[in-house]
C-alpha cells in the first residue's frame, strides 16, 4: 500500500508539474499572439508607408513629364529669342552700314567745296 501511495503522489508531482509546463506554454503562446499582433501593426504602418510612398512617386513622375513639357517650351522660347537677337544684330549691322554711308556724305559735303 505504500507502494501505491508513492506512487499516487509521484503522479500528482508530476500532474503538478505537467500543469506548470502547460501554465508556462499558455504564457509563451500569449507572448507569440502578442507579438504577431504588434508585428502585424508594424506591418500595417509599413503597409501604409509603401502606399504613401508609391502615391508620392506616382507624384513625382507626373511633376518629372510636366518638367520635361515645360523645358522643352523654355527651349522654343529660347530658341525665338536667338532668332529674334539674330534678327536685331542684322538690323543693327545694315543700321551701321547706313550711318556709316551717310557719315561718308555728310564728309564729303563737308569737304567738298
């Protein structure tokens, strides 16, 4: 009978023992739940930052062609005033061409008796 009594309070040792380790695994997997729940908001955080950024690079692409529209009518526009400064310098070059003829006549008259 001793025997058996031994024995009943090993097998409640050990039930002691088994329901620490099932208390210690009950706080682990709450632990693990917790983490998943923070690791799942990090994840919805990034989640949103690669949604932010994507919109800001959808952004920056449409700013990037309205830049290139805008060069290429900086460039026209350059390109006009050249031609315009062209123009003017060959105004001015037939402009000196002619003062510098009437110069020479009015010369002439002076010196010419």
């Amino acid at each position: 009978m001793a025997t058996m009594e031994a024995q009943v309070v090993m097998m409640q040792a050990q039930a002691v023992t088994t329901q620490a380790q099932v208390m210690r695994n009950q706080e682990e997997i709450s632990q693990a739940r917790a983490e998943i729940i923070t690791l799942e908001e990090k994840i919805s955080g990034h989640d949103a930052d690669i949604n932010r950024l994507q919109a800001d690079y959808v952004r920056l692409q449409a700013d990037n062609v309205s830049l290139h529209a805008d060069i290429g009518i900086r460039r026209q526009e350059i390109s006009s005033l050249w031609a315009k400064v062209d123009e003017n310098n060959d105004k001015m070059a037939r402009i000196r061409q002619k003062a510098k003829f009437f110069n020479q006549l009015r010369f002439r008259e002076l010196v010419a008796p």
